[in-house]
C-alpha cells in the first residue's frame, strides 16, 4: 500500500484542472512532485466542511475555523491564548466601548494592494450589516484612523468582542462583491485557485504571505461523506480523511489515526415551556406538557449514562459532556451531576407526581404520560445512535422516548415544541449567552426551547458587558450553577441534557505531520487547518 500511494502521490500533473476529482475523487499529485522521499508539494484532504455560502468571512466562513485565505486581526495559539496576527497590538477603553487596533503594514492582499486600515474598517462594517452568521452586532461604528489604526466602536461593552477579532477574516474592500464569495482575495497563507462546488477545491500556497510559510504548495480539498473518505483513504488517494468516531478503527494501510481533542459536543434541547397553544409569528407550536417538568430533565440527565455512550458510541473517541464549555475557563464543573443514576432518577419523577399506575413501564401524572419525542437530523448517523441509545438508557426509569430522524425543514417547524439532538461547541463564551439568554429565544437555532430565567438572564448580560473575559468567567459560571441549586445546569433547571464532547478523528499519512493537536471547536470548516504552519513531512 505505501507503494500504491507513493505512486498517486508523485504523479505529475500540469494545470490545476488537471486534478480535477469526481465522486469520492482521485487526486493526481500537484506540479513539482518527485519520486522518492522527497517531500510532495502538494497534500489531498478530504475533511469536509465544504461552505453553502462559499468563502466570505462577513457571511460566516471560518468563524468556527481558519478562514484560511483571509487573515484576522487575531489568532489563537496551540494553548488557545489569543496572539497577534494581522494586529501588531491593541487596547480597550477604560469603559469597554472602543477597541484600538494596530496594524502591521508589510501584508498584501493576493491581488497586491496592500492591507489597511480601511480594509478592516470595511469588514467590520459589512460583517454587522450583512445579517450573516459572524456576530458583530455590537458593533456601532469601525473608523480607520490612519492606514495602520482602526477603532472599533461599540454600542455597549462587549467581553467576547476578542473573540471577532479572531474569527472574522479580513476581506479588501475594493475586491469584495457579489461573487466574492466564489472568488475570495485575501491575504492568509493559501490562496483560491477552484473551485469545483460538490467535487474538490484547490487553494495553492501564498508566497507573499508575511507569516510563517506553510511547506506545501498545494492543497486540495476534496469533498465526500463518511464512508466516501474513508474509501479514498484506504485506495491511497487523500493524505487526510476525517471520519466519524464510529468508523475510527477500521485500519487504513499507510495512515495512522489523530484524535483531536474538541469542545464539539451533543446534547439534548428541551422545550422549557408548557403547551399552552402558544405559535411563533411562523405559526409553529411552541411548549412542551412533558418536558417543561424540571423533573423530568433532571431526571433525563441522571438517567443517561454518558460513559457508555463514549465508550458505546464514539467507540471511545470522546469524553462525557455535562455542559456547552466543558473544560474551558468559563466553565463550572460544580455544575455538573453523577449520571447513570437510575435510582436517583426514580426518585426525582416520584416526588414530581410522576408514576407507573397503569404498569405499562410508562410513568404518567395528570393522564399525561411521561413521554416526549426526540428529533435528529436524518441523515446524521451518530445523532441517530445517540438518540436510539438514549432511548434505551431511559425506559428503565419509565420515560418513553420516540426517536425520529427528520429533514432540517421538519425540525425547523418543531424544534420549539419537541426534543431536539443538537451539536454545539465553541471557543466563544458568546454561545453560552445564545442558547440560554431569554433574549434569544427563538432567534434562528439559539434558545429553541424558550429557556428563560431571571437571574441567569442577569448572570449572562453581566458576563456580556463586563470589560474583560477575566471580569465576565465568574458570571458565566454563576449563570451554569449559583452554588444554591440554580442555574441553567443539569444540578439547576437542566434546560439541556448534554450528553458527549467529540474528539475529531482524522485518518493522515503515516508521513505528515500535524504538530501538535489544538482543540477544536464544532466541526463546520476546517478546523484542522488553523496549525497548518505546523504541518511537516516527515519521511
């Protein structure tokens, strides 16, 4: 097999449409490949994430990754500590409403004009008026003061604004239309050459790029599913595969597994309020009669043994979730509960009322049983496991789930009356605010369930406007569990039952490597790629 794919590998192509895949694609090496051990110039990753709006950071690309061909203000090293990039420093007001920013003024944009002041003004500026998935609406104004300074002025003080500063790529204000996002001009360390929308993209090294140069020329992302990647990785013809824990211990000849740690995690949404006939504006059915019991979602969460379901399900590649930010700085583990607990979950539906008196293995009160749907998205093979698997795990204990895998246009009319699999994970506490803030409620997918409580409502808004992160993490964990039984955690009102963190699997040649592992957020993008400056060959 390391014949096989050194052969595919050092295969001379001339042109970049040359290289052109179909199906689950088969990749020629790029121009400059050579035989031997020689380094290849070019690396063929199939890691999904190909974008439905294309590459446009005031649209949303990269937020939950490197944008890749746009450079930020910002950045994150491999300890998650934010660090310069495109910024060579800046500062906040005493009273958190503007943000300075200098600028370096040796980067080019991939068309040759320079980086400027102007530049990010204008990205800023775009990002809040766009209305795309990139958060800046705390934004009031971004003035260049001069070619090297920006201000960034906010409507109110805002501690995760850092976090815009390294998520949201620069775009060049006299290159950016309509179909810049098809065509991005940018100045990070690669640069769009094709795009083939379903099949491959092809991106080639920026050499005028002012950071560190990554060793490969090329790179070629080729877009397949689950099993579709992992085939090409055992036929030698990608370099990279991700793939889902489940298929994670299939060998692969000539590859060898990375698991990367990840704050990507799967839980459990539950409509907060009771079915009193109240509709969205859209007219879809809001409130629950069983799972706004708190009862109940304590009791779910008791119930569920997380440990088997890592173990079980992600075939070991993962760690028992208790929360949305588990293991980062604003995270409070006294929040969490034991789980697998079935006598305590017995427990907790009795005292609420809830009893088998039919003896049928469903508990009832009130003539209504003590059931509940559970969506997932249909065509998600590991929501589906864990919500079949959850499904098990709560009969025992007398609840009653109805798994059922539907399109995201059915869960978009139901997400407010029924359970939902949902997947989370950010290195932004600013998620943390959305899922459980009243304020956001029934905002797109934030708050599907109409969570909402007074003094986590003023928890989270006191995290939100503190004038750091340092100032704002003991709100955030006040908001997760006040030390007297109150917050939005399993141990308080259990607005979720969040179930497992992933870890992303990732099949590479035995011959690259990656550096060392960052965490990952929720895997939309490329999250892989944000230490591609670290990627060596080694053989």
């Amino acid at each position: 097999m390391r014949a096989r794919r050194g052969a595919i590998r050092n295969a001379v192509v001339i042109g970049a449409s040359a290289v052109l895949v179909a199906g689950c694609g088969g990749a020629a090496a790029g121009p400059g490949a050579v035989a031997g051990p020689t380094a290849p110039t070019e690396l063929r990753l199939a890691i999904g994430g190909e974008p439905d709006d294309g590459y446009d950071p005031t649209l949303g690309w990269g937020r939950y990754g490197s944008p890749l061909f746009q450079s930020t203000l910002l950045t994150r090293d491999a300890d998650l500590d934010v660090v310069p990039d495109l910024a060579t420093g800046w500062s906040v007001s005493d009273d958190g409403l503007v943000w300075t920013v200098d600028l370096r003024t040796d980067a080019r944009f991939t068309d040759g004009e320079p980086v400027t002041a102007d530049d990010v003004a204008y990205t800023f500026t775009t990002a809040s008026e766009s209305g795309g998935l990139t958060d800046v609406t705390a934004l009031a104004e971004a003035v260049a003061v001069d070619e090297d300074t920006v201000e960034l002025r906010l409507e109110r003080p805002q501690s995760t604004f850092v976090n815009r500063l390294a998520s949201l790529g620069i775009v060049p204000e006299h290159a950016h239309g309509p179909d810049y996002a098809r065509n991005p001009v940018g100045s990070g360390p690669y640069t769009f050459v094709q795009w083939d929308e379903g099949q491959q993209l092809i991106v080639e090294r920026n050499d005028d790029y002012y950071g560190e140069q990554p060793a490969f020329e090329r790179l070629v992302f080729q877009f397949t599913g689950e099993d579709t990647s992992l085939a090409a990785a055992t036929a030698g013809q990608v370099d990279m595969a991700a793939v889902p824990a489940q298929l994670a211990t299939t060998p692969v000849p000539g590859m060898r597994l990375v698991a990367v740690p990840s704050v990507d995690n799967r839980g459990i949404m539950f409509p907060y309020l009771p079915d009193e006939g109240r509709t969205t504006d859209d007219g879809q059915p809001i409130g629950n009669d069983v799972t706004s019991d708190r009862a109940v979602r304590q009791a779910v969460n008791v119930a569920v043994d997380r440990a088997a379901l890592v173990d079980g399900i992600l075939e070991g590649y993962g760690t028992p979730a208790t929360g949305p930010v588990d293991g980062l700085p604003w995270d409070e583990p006294a929040a969490a509960v034991p789980d697998a607990d079935t006598a305590e979950a017995e427990r907790l539906l009795e005292d609420a009322g809830w009893v088998d008196a039919d003896g049928d293995g469903v508990r009832e009160r009130d003539g209504v049983p003590a059931a509940f749907t559970l969506l997932y998205p249909a065509d998600d093979s590991l929501r589906q496991a864990l919500a079949l698997a959850v499904t098990d795990m709560l009969a025992p204990v007398g609840i009653e789930v109805t798994p059922d895998g539907a399109s995201w246009d059915v869960l978009d009319e139901r997400l407010h009356a029924d359970a939902v699999l949902f997947g989370w994970g950010s290195l932004d506490p600013t998620e943390m605010y959305n899922l459980y803030s009243s304020t956001q409620a029934g905002v797109e997918y934030w708050n599907p369930g109409y969570y909402a409580d007074a003094e986590v409502d003023e928890h989270l808004e006191s995290a939100m406007t503190a004038p750091d992160q340092e100032t704002a993490i003991p709100h955030w964990q006040a908001a997760q569990h006040d030390g007297e039984g109150a917050g939005f955690g399993p141990s308080g009102d259990a607005a979720w039952a969040w179930l497992v963190n992933l870890e992303h699997t990732y099949f590479v040649d035995e011959c690259l490597d990656l550096g060392a592992p960052r965490i990952e957020p929720h895997g939309h993008g490329w999250p892989i790629t944000a230490g591609i400056a670290d990627w060596q060959w080694s053989c």
